[in-house]
C-alpha cells in the first residue's frame, strides 16, 4: 500500500513539531542539552496528544549521531532507522498485548546486553496501564537501576492506575488535551500544504468532533477527504460524523427556550427520520448548552470565542434565559443522556427532556407568579400549623403527675418574702423570668428525649449522684440552660453540689453535643411563677388548674414540719 494516513505521516519528528506541549519539550531539550537526562521517564495525558511521538523523538535524540542533541537531526542512519522502526535498539512494546509476567521477565533479562547500533538502549512501553500487578513487580528494580545504557519511556492514558512505586521512579510528564485553536490551526496548515478546499465552519466541526485529540482530528479529516473527493465542506463532515449542524441546533434551542414545544419535536422528527440518532442528538445539545452557559457566565473566555465564533445569534439567545434556566437546560440534557445508556426507546426520552425544557424554561408569566406567591403563602402557614403541632404534641406527650396533698397534721410557715424556705442556690422569681421569657418547646422536648439516656450515663458514673438526681424533672430549656424543679429540697441541693452538677453537665454535653448549664428550682416555686408567666405545664396540667395552697399556722418549731423540711413531704409518714 502505497497511501499513509495523515496522522502518520504528519506525525511529528522533532520536539518542535509537538504542537502544545511546550512545558514537556522544553524541558526535555534543556536536559538533552546538558546531558542530564534521565533513564526513566512516564508520559501521561490523553490519547492523541504526542506521547508515543515525543518517545521515538527522545530516542532519536539520544541517539542521533549528530547528538546527544535538543533536536535530531533526522539524516543520520539512526534517526532513519528509529523513524522506519527497524532499529533493534530501540524497541516498543504494547503493553496492552505483552502484559504479562513473562514478557516482563524477558525484557529484563535482554536489558543488560549492549546496545548493537546506536549509544543507547530505549525501551518505550505503550499504555503502560495494562501491565498485571506481578509484571509491574518485576520490572520494579529494572526500572530504578537500570544498566548505564538502557532508557525506559513509559506511556499511559491512565497514570492512576499505575503504582506508585513505579511512578515514583520515573520523571513523569503530563500531556495537556489540544485546544480548539491549536487543532484549527494544524488542520489548516494540513490543508493548506496538500491543496485541499477546506471550509473553516468544517474544521471547526472537525476540531469539536476530536474533542482534543489531533490524531481524532486527523482521522476524521482523512475520512471526510475519502467521502468528498479532496474538498471538505460542513455537510460532508456532518455526513461522516453523524452529528447536527450550529444552525440546526440553533434553531432547535431557540424553539425549546422561546415554549415553542410544537416546533422542536418538528425538528427532531425531521433529524431522526435523516438518520440521526437520538444519542447523538443529545450529545450535540449538550455541547451547545454548554457552550450558552459559559458564554452567558463568561463571555470572555478565549475557547467559547472560539466555539461560537462571535456569531450574533448566540449573543440574542442567551438573553431570552437567565443563566439558572441555561444551568436547568444542560442539567436535564446531561440527566437525560445519562439515561439513554439503558432505555430501550431513547428517542422518549429524548421528547420528554424537549418538552420539559420548554415547559420550564423562560421568564415566569404573570399568572405563574401569582401561583408563586400563593403557594409561599401556604407554605408559611403549614410551617405554622407545624410547629403548633410540635408543641401540643411535646405537652401530651410527658404523662399527668398530681402532687399529693399534704397531711392535715403537717402545717408550713411561709417565709419571709412569701415564698417557702428553700435550701441555698434556689432560683426566686426575679432569676426565672429572663428563663421563662427565652424558653422554648423544641429545646425542652429536645432535653426530655435525651433525658433517659442522661439518666443511665450519671448512673453509670456515679450511681448516688443518680438516685438524687431522679427526684427532678427537666421544666424549662432554652439553647444554654435546662431548669429542673425538684421536690424534695435535699435532692435538689445535693445535685447544686459543684462536683456532681459539674458530672451532670458534664454527661448532658456529651449526650447533646453541646453545653448545657444546669439550673434548679422547687417544685412549688416553679409552680407559682409558671401560673403567673402564663406557661403551659409540661407535666399535662393546664395553665388554668389551681395549685394546692399550703396550709397555714403552726408554730415554725413543730417537730413534724422540721422533718419535712429536712427530708421531704414524700419521705414523711404520719401514724397515729
């Protein structure tokens, strides 16, 4: 066969010729020029952009009888010989096919020979990837002290799956994916140098098609010149790439962005009848939502410049949508394509992301934002009606507890102030009010759901620090602060102990992920100044039941009374 594709027989010769790669080959010229290169080297990037030809040139280089030079000379038997493939010394290896232990262990066992021809021996392993995990085992001590004479340039599509044990033996490069412009310009230089009519609105489909790959781009080129005998114009390259030209795609947006559903499954009927494939289609779509979104987020970008060629059509449809609706329009497209992969009847899916598209896209109509606002305002309401749920809900929930009424023969003074003599550090009306006035019903019903789990944490740590803690209820909570009320004023100033209230505080943080500070009060105290608040009962009493008064006019030394201060009305029995 005497005809070559393109891709090789444009296939770059010298660093020169690799087209954007400049932060690779200037490094590796400096290094040639100076003799310091190295004897391994991992070539990374995606596919078409140069690897493979940027080993064959490094082994021309080293071994280029003019060199070791930043360049070869591509005169030389050498170069000839490793441009042909018929050096022995220079030896390439897919890895892809040959990945395997053995081919592994014989490779290692022909590195240490001499070279035959040339300075230096090369090895270069393409998709290196592919190799199993006992040949990169075996190849480990090679690759890092390899015989003075040997190289190895190691090239992959995917570094990620190499080990890092190889990795970090290598002096890696990685390959950047060609813009649009430097595929544009070498196709146009391409054409230019073999007489072909290319028309640029047909590069430019070209270029997207490759999606940064120049020996993509170069196939295609070859392909469309096969089908359109040497002219290349944007039908015969739609043609051959099966893909939808920018006007039609144009038009099929405008139809979905302007709710003209009718019009756009006209045009998809007529594409799908032509022989598109709804895969396809959606492809094209997705490119050029993108394209829209960037172009309204980012007009200055230099690639969407490029992509849409400053065309003023582009500039009209991004105003009819806001950037949210672009940002909608590609997320449905991308769920959609994403879809297709397993539906037995893409096109459905296909009509039903258009007719979505147009059913949502676009400014709201008047009486869409009356809907809006209308369903806002019942939004709020239910958000009340919730939280009032919430609170009732928190009140039936703690069971009725009804105070038993003191003994006849049990008699209390009241002390000097009105209220009952309490032990030390109880709370008086003038500190409940700023709690009572912060308290809320999701913070105490919060507390009173982690409460059991409070309980068996103290009990665990210190099980007296329990038993007195077990005569208080939690009240009263805001974010900070828990109220108990305690009936028996022993308990309650047992638990104001600074080491136990510090256990409990101490417990609650850990049970609740935060601090809460503990506070306590009389049962009676709490009472009084809960009916005066106005504060529903958490114990199920409603706000208007009367409290039991207690009973007036015994002498303050009766010994009973004494006793029940001491111990508590609960842990008096009177007998006759």
């Amino acid at each position: 066969m005497s005809y070559r594709a393109l891709y090789r027989v444009w296939r770059p010769q010298k660093f020169e010729d690799l087209i954007g790669q400049e932060h690779v080959t200037t490094t590796l010229k400096n290094a040639l020029a100076e003799g310091h290169f190295s004897h391994a080297y991992l070539f990374s990037g995606p596919r078409g952009t140069g690897k493979t030809s940027a080993a064959k040139i490094m082994a021309k280089a080293v071994n280029c009888l003019q060199g070791p030079a930043p360049e070869p000379c591509n005169e030389c038997d050498a170069c000839r010989k490793i441009t042909d493939g018929s050096l022995m010394d220079v030896v390439e290896i897919d890895a892809a096919s040959n990945r395997g232990v053995d081919e592994i262990r014989d490779l290692r066992d022909k590195v240490k020979y001499a070279p035959s021809e040339v300075r230096c021996k090369v090895y270069i392993v393409d998709e290196v990837h592919m190799l199993t995990a006992e040949a990169f085992n075996a190849l480990l001590k090679t690759l890092e002290e390899p015989p003075g004479h040997a190289i190895f340039i190691l090239a992959t599509t995917e570094p990620h799956k190499l080990p890092s044990t190889i990795i970090s033996r290598c002096q890696r490069f990685s390959f950047r994916r060609h813009t649009l412009g430097n595929t544009l310009g070498h196709l146009r230089k391409i054409c230019d140098s073999q007489g072909i009519q290319a028309e640029d609105s047909a590069l430019a489909v070209i270029a997207q098609a490759a999606d940064g790959g120049m020996r993509d781009a170069l196939s295609l080129l070859d392909q469309v010149l096969a089908f359109s005998d040497d002219r290349v114009d944007e039908a015969a390259v739609l043609s051959v790439t099966g893909s939808v030209s920018r006007a039609t795609l144009g038009d099929l947006m405008e139809a979905c962005l302007g709710r003209d559903a009718g019009t756009a499954l006209e045009k998809v009927e007529e594409l799908l009848a032509d022989g598109l494939e709804p895969e396809r289609l959606i492809h094209d779509l997705v490119q050029l939502s993108r394209d829209l979104l960037l172009l309204a987020a980012a007009p200055e970008l230099k690639e969407v410049q490029e992509r849409l060629a400053g065309e003023e059509r582009w500039n009209r449809l991004i105003k009819r949508e806001s950037i949210d609706g672009l940002e909608g329009v590609l997320e449905t497209l991308i769920q959609t394509q994403q879809q297709m992969k397993w539906a037995p009847h893409p096109r459905v899916l296909l009509e039903m992301a258009l007719v979505r598209i147009c059913h949502h896209s676009g400014p709201p109509s008047p009486q869409e934002r009356g809907d809006a606002d209308l369903i806002a305002g019942l939004q709020e309401q239910l958000k009340q009606l919730k939280q009032k749920v919430e609170e009732l809900s928190g009140l039936a929930a703690s069971p009725p507890v009804a105070e038993p009424a003191p003994p006849p023969s049990v008699r209390r003074e009241p002390a000097a102030g009105g209220g009952e003599r309490t032990g030390r550090k109880n709370l008086g009306p003038a500190r409940l009010a700023p709690l009572l006035k912060e308290a809320s019903t999701e913070a105490l019903q919060k507390l009173q759901r982690a409460w059991p789990e409070v309980l068996a944490q103290v009990k665990e740590r210190k099980i007296t620090v329990h038993a007195w803690l077990i005569d208080g209820e939690p009240v009263a909570a805001t974010e900070e602060t828990l109220l108990m009320a305690f009936k028996n004023n022993i308990h309650r100033e047992t638990t104001e102990k600074d080491s136990n209230k510090k256990l409990i505080e101490q417990v609650m943080k850990e049970v609740l992920g935060s601090t809460i500070r503990l506070m306590t009060v009389m049962r009676e105290d709490w009472e009084k100044e809960r009916s005066a608040a106005g504060v529903p009962s958490v114990t199920g009493r409603e706000s208007g039941e009367k409290e039991v008064p207690p009973q007036e006019g015994s002498e303050s030394d009766d010994p009973v009374e004494r006793a029940v201060e001491m111990f508590g009305k609960d842990m008096v029995e009177i007998t006759d």
